[in-house]
C-alpha cells in the first residue's frame, strides 16, 4: 500500500498538467464555437499538434534528466558531458 501511495504522489504532477492541458484545449473549443465549424476544426487540429508537441519535449526532458541521475549516481558527471 505504501508502494502505490508513493507513486500515485509521483504521478500527480504529471496527471495534474495532461489534465489541465486537455481542460483549456476544450474550454477554447467552447469559445470558439460560436464561431462555426472551421474556427472549430482549426482549434481542434491545433490543440492535437500542441500537445503533441508538448508530450515529446515531456520526454525527451524525462530521457535528459535519467541520463544525468544516472552519471550523477555513478559519479561520472564528465563522461556524461561528453556524450
């Protein structure tokens, strides 16, 4: 049980900001659409490629931050820089 609590606080951050992403993208789509189906399509397409856009910078931020724990932790923070 302690072992889910402790990833379920680790998770938060990340669950917290996907959700507040796909909140504004549909609060922006209830604005827009007043303004007919292309306003409508035009917010949709682009809230699909931004957060797309965001999910793979998410990731590569996650892959840079392992990459340095993991020299950090074996005390090879140069052999790191060099890669």
């Amino acid at each position: 049980m302690q072992l889910a609590k402790r990833i379920l606080q680790l998770a938060l951050p990340s669950i917290a900001t996907f959700s507040s992403m796909t909140f504004t993208g549909l609060l922006v789509l209830m604005i827009v659409g007043k303004m007919g189906a292309t306003a409508i399509a035009v917010v949709g397409v682009t809230n699909i490629l931004i957060y797309n856009m965001w999910a793979v910078c998410a990731g590569i931020q996650n892959a840079i931050n392992y990459l340095v724990a993991q020299n950090y932790g074996s005390g090879e923070m140069r052999h790191g820089a060099e890669r």
